[in-house]
C-alpha cells in the first residue's frame, strides 16, 4: 500500500513565512540598524579617518552666555595628530589646555584639564548647534549636536568662574568730614 504525502495546511505555511520575514528583516540590506553607529548617549558621534569624536555636546545654563563642549576625540591611528580649532556660527570657541591627539590616545573635553568654551552663544538649552573641529593632519569634522542643560549630570560642566566675571559688592564710600568741621 503505499502512503501519500500530505501537503502543509495553508495556517502553517503562513507562520513559517511571517516569522521568516521577522526574524530575518532587522539584519537585512545595508541600511540596517545594527550595521549603523549610534551613540548611546545623549551626545553624538562623528569621525574623519583614524579620528573619532565620541559623545559631542554643548552645555549651558538656560539665559546663559556661555556654554562647555564635552566630547571625547580618539586617535585610533599610527601618526599623532593636533586639534587646531574648534568654530561655530552660534558664537566663539576658545580651547585651553592640551590639543594633543597622541597615536592610540584620546583627548577628553569637559571634565579634564582641557576644556572648550562657547562665549557669546546665541542659542539655548534644547537647540541644535554646528561645531567644526580642525585638526593638523586629518580633514575637518563638522557635526550637528544638540545643547543640553546644565542640570542632574550636566550640573557641574559649567564655564569655570574665570571666563564669567561675578560681580563684586562696591564699597560705599564712607563720608569724610567737610574742611568747615574740622
């Protein structure tokens, strides 16, 4: 006798072909999720050759003046490499510390002995800022990142209190007595 092949019922063929379709559509094509880099934080990432910039932002206090880049550059490459300048349209960048990017180092921004000041910023916390990074030997970066209050973490990366001048108290000047008392 011979025994004949059942064909699969149509229920079971849809399932096989919906979670075929499921599980495979995330990891497809060139534009998949996983294929692209992200930052995942609050801050951006950018790179131009062995360069990388890591966690880009902009801090401010709300109707403040000023604002601290906090970013991380990373040097994965063999040569050492310089930071020349960091621009903005919304306002000026002044850079002290060391703009050194040695060979497999970083350089950090914010919370280090080098920081980046934005003076006369014109934008507020929860705008979009364009910063332009320069370098001595890798082609220019340039990123759109976002300004972030200067709360919770961000409490503490502020412009330090040399670059904003804190009024001081005058003295009243006391009466001296007029010629005629004397």
């Amino acid at each position: 006798m011979l025994r004949s092949r059942r064909l699969p019922t149509l229920p079971a063929l849809v399932l096989a072909v919906t979670a075929t379709a499921l599980l495979g559509g995330c990891s497809t094509g060139f534009d998949a999720t996983a294929a692209k880099p992200y930052a995942p934080s609050d801050g951006i990432i950018a790179s131009s050759g062995d360069l990388r910039v890591l966690n880009a932002l902009v801090v401010a206090a709300d109707g403040a003046d000023d604002g601290v880049i906090s970013m991380t550059v990373v040097n994965r490459g063999f040569q050492d490499d310089r930071i020349t300048g960091i621009t903005t349209p919304s306002g000026s960048v002044t850079i002290d510390g060391d703009d050194a990017l040695p060979a497999g180092g970083s350089l950090s921004f914010g919370t280090t002995a080098t920081t980046a000041t934005v003076s006369e910023l014109d934008s507020t916390p929860g705008q979009g800022i364009e910063l332009k990074i320069s370098f001595s030997r890798a082609e220019p970066i340039t990123l759109r990142t976002v300004i972030v209050p200067a709360v919770d973490e961000y409490a503490s990366l502020t412009p330090s209190p040399s670059l904003t001048p804190t009024p001081t108290p005058t003295e009243t000047p006391t009466e001296s007595p007029s010629p005629s008392e004397s």
